[in-house]
C-alpha cells in the first residue's frame, strides 16, 4: 500500500531522514521505533503532505488499485487518498466541542448520512467521547484527547491510519486501552495502520513488522515479535 523510496529530508541544515526506504502491506500494523529526533514524526508528516524540504519517493496504492507519487502533494490530496494522520500532541482544537472536532475529520466527505453513522461507530469505539459529545476539546483528560484525535483521523475513512506518539504522556492504564483499540481497528476493521511510537515494547507487541531508526536512517527491521526478543532492541529500547 505504502511505499518510501531514498526519503531524504531537510529542515534548513539539519538533514532529519537519510534515505529511508520501507513499505506497508495492506492490513499490516507495522511500527517506526526510535528515540527523540530520529526521524519518526517527519517521516509520517512528509507522508501527509506537510513537509516541504524533501526528496526521493512516497508511493501510494489506493483501493482502486492505482499507484500514486505524493511527494509534494498538499495534505488535503493526500486525505483524498485515503491516508490519515493522528498527530503527536493530539493537536485537537480546545474552543470547539468533542462532536465538533469529530465532524471537523470529515469536512471533505459530501456523504452527510454516512459521516454521521461514521460519526456513531466512533461514540462505539471510544464510550466516553460519546458521554462528552458537547464538552469542549480542551477539558478532556489526556486520555480523552487522544482518543478524539484518533476519532478525529478515522473520520475521513481512512485506508492508511497514521498514528504519531498515541501513548505519549498517558497512564499506563489508558496506554493499554490505546493499544486495544489499535489491534481492534486492524483484525476487525480491517485499517492498515502506520504507527509511530516511543513505548517500544507495546508497539512491538502488535505490530507485524518494524522498522528502528537512529538518525534518520533505518538500521533494523524485522517482525515486531522478533525484534522483541533482538538483544540490541532489548538492549536500548526495553530497558535490557
């Protein structure tokens, strides 16, 4: 489905990601592991169209069967395609309320009955976004946030669901039920999810395939449960 030839990209004179290549099957979790800065966050945003300063490849099969280019696309060509992203720091909108910030991840679909079913399976997935459905964004709990902005993301019906740190600064708790949902969405729902995050061992755990980053480039990649058991993962991600 997803597919990241020679990725290169700079922020001025910093070269952030160094010739990445890596590919998403269809119906595939597959996790980006690494520390602070080594590239995870922009390799998904150069996918959603918001990077600039970027070179190489970002090859997209849609549902259609037709491969696409978007390096370069604008973000809302790239939704068009049926690619979201959940961003780090959840980035909802605080003034506007739960049901508002839900029907803002739609704002492209014309098919108004079934945004507001879509809008019903999310209330589904996520109880306590229904029972807060007109309280501002930002009162929610952190928790609460994160679940609304990866309702958010679902409600442009994604093919690719993109999620950028979604355990970032919960209980561990609230991490367990992040996860629960992410393995929901990929058996039963069928999402193809590319997933960013920094708690190793959780991502790990689910995900089919992984890739390790170190400063921008690649340097491990293998099945997540094998690279759960690699004394080098072990060694700087799981605390070994």
């Amino acid at each position: 489905m997803l597919e990241l030839e020679d990725l290169h990209i700079h922020y001025g004179g910093i070269h952030a990601v160094r010739g990445l290549n890596l590919t998403v099957g269809r119906g595939e979790i597959v996790t980006l592991i690494g520390a602070n800065g080594a590239g995870k966050s922009s390799t998904v945003r150069a996918v959603a169209g918001l990077v600039k300063g970027l070179s190489g490849r970002i090859l997209h099969t849609g549902i259609d069967g037709q491969t696409a280019n978007l390096a370069g696309l604008p973000p809302e060509k790239v939704v068009a395609r049926g690619i979201a992203l959940s961003p780090e720091g959840r980035r909802i909108l605080p003034h506007l309320t739960v049901a508002e910030n839900l029907a803002l991840g739609a704002y492209s679909r014309p098919d108004r009955k079934a945004v507001q079913e879509d809008q019903e399976w999310i209330y589904s997935l996520f109880p306590r976004l229904k029972e807060r459905h007109w309280q501002l964004g930002g009162t929610l709990s952190g928790g609460e946030q994160q679940m609304l902005a990866v309702g958010r993301a679902l409600m442009s019906r994604p093919d690719l669901l993109m999620l950028d740190e979604p355990s970032l600064g919960l209980a561990p708790i609230l991490v367990q039920e992040i996860f629960t949902i992410i393995q929901k969405l990929n058996q039963e729902e069928g999402k193809t999810i590319l997933l960013i995050e920094q708690n190793a061992y959780a991502a790990l755990s689910i995900a089919h395939r992984a890739y390790i980053l170190e400063v921008g480039a690649i340097v491990l990649d293998g099945p997540g449960r094998d690279l759960l058991n690699d004394p080098k993962v072990v060694a700087a991600y799981l605390g070994g």
